[in-house]
C-alpha cells in the first residue's frame, strides 16, 4: 500500500470513529447536551484534529443522518426488489434486514428518530425520510396487490411506515424481545393491510 493509500485509509477509519462515537453521545445525550469536545475527547482526538472531518457539530450530525437513512434502506428494498421465494418469504426478509439494522445501530436509531436538534433542517430530514420509507411500502402494495385502488396507497403506505418506526422504538426500549418477534408482527401487520384492502371475497360475489 502506497503512502498515499495508507493515509486515506486512516482518514477514513479516523472519520468512522468521530461518526461512530457522535452517534452514541447524540443518542445518549442529545443534540443540544453534546459538544465538539466531548466528541472529540471520546473519540481519542483533539478538537482541531476533529475539524479537518467536520465543520461543525451541525455538519457531524447532518453527515450521519444521510449515511445512515441510505444504508437503513438499502438491504431491505434489495430484499423486495430482488429477494427470492414467495411474497410472504420476501416480505419477511424485507423486515428482518430492516430490523437487523436497527438493532445493529440502536444509538444511530434514536439519533434519526428522535430529533433533539430543534433545527429546521433535521425536521426537513425527518420528513423526507419519512416519506421516503412510505415510497417504499407503498412500492411493496403495488407489487403484491395491484389490486388495491390508487387512492388507498398513500394512506396504506403511511399505515406501514408508522407502525413500522413505532414498534422499532418499541423494541429499543425493551431489547430482550429477540428479532424474530418483530419481524413476525410487522409480516402480519403488512399480509393484513394486503389481504384485507378491498379485493373482493368469494362471499361478496356469491351475494
């Protein structure tokens, strides 16, 4: 590895600590009760080593709310979109590596989901991110019920985002629930919304 190799590789290892350990304190903490120094001094580094990372303590907290609301998302649309077996097989592993993410990163949890900040832009953020995650349940509805009507997307799509991040947070406050038991509430909550949006029964026909 060549000198110049070496010194971006421990750049970056450098800029996952400051990230990793500003996440912790954020969550523990929150925006407001955590400074530059405290960062700093947990991540082994002085204030003017931190500043080459970051411009500032709302810059940190900007760059891990993007890092972690791309990688939160990333395995489980790969699981929808590409995932194999049946619908209720690809919608359990949708759910399992959402929530194997969570719980992989419970301080970047809080962090996203519970703005301490007061900032503008953090609640812009929060809102796109919602809004993101409702696109995507909304893309589950239309590939495994087409029939659902268009204007009942949204809403339903909200549904499953709320229940979603609800029993997240749940969870992080009762950690002795194992995954699985999860998973397997948010598969039934998601295989009832579809099954029961509308699609006529052979009952309703027979009428």
């Amino acid at each position: 590895m060549s000198g110049i190799d070496r010194g971006r590789a421990a750049r970056a290892e450098t800029r996952t600590r400051i990230e990793d350990t500003a996440a912790r304190l954020f969550a523990e903490r929150g925006f407001a009760g955590t400074t530059i120094g405290e960062i700093a001094a947990e991540a082994g580094l002085s204030k003017p080593m931190l500043y080459r990372h970051f411009d500032s303590k709302q810059e940190l907290h900007h760059a891990l709310l993007e890092r972690h609301r791309d990688e939160l998302a990333a395995a489980p649309i790969r699981e929808l979109l590409h995932g194999e077996g049946d619908m209720a097989a690809r919608i359990t592993a949708m759910y399992d590596a959402w929530f194997g993410y969570v719980q992989s990163h419970p301080y970047t949890w809080r962090m996203m989901f519970r703005d301490t900040t007061g900032d503008t832009e953090v609640r812009d953020f929060h809102r796109e991110l919602q809004r993101r995650q409702r696109e995507t349940d909304i893309a589950l509805l239309r590939e495994f019920a087409p029939h659902i009507p268009e204007a009942e997307l949204e809403p339903l799509g909200e549904a499953i985002r709320s229940s979603l991040y609800g029993l997240a947070l749940w969870w992080l406050e009762r950690p002795d629930h194992p995954r699985e038991l999860l998973v397997a509430a948010m598969v039934r909550i998601t295989l009832g919304l579809i099954s029961g949006s509308g699609e006529p029964t052979a009952a309703d026909t027979d009428r």
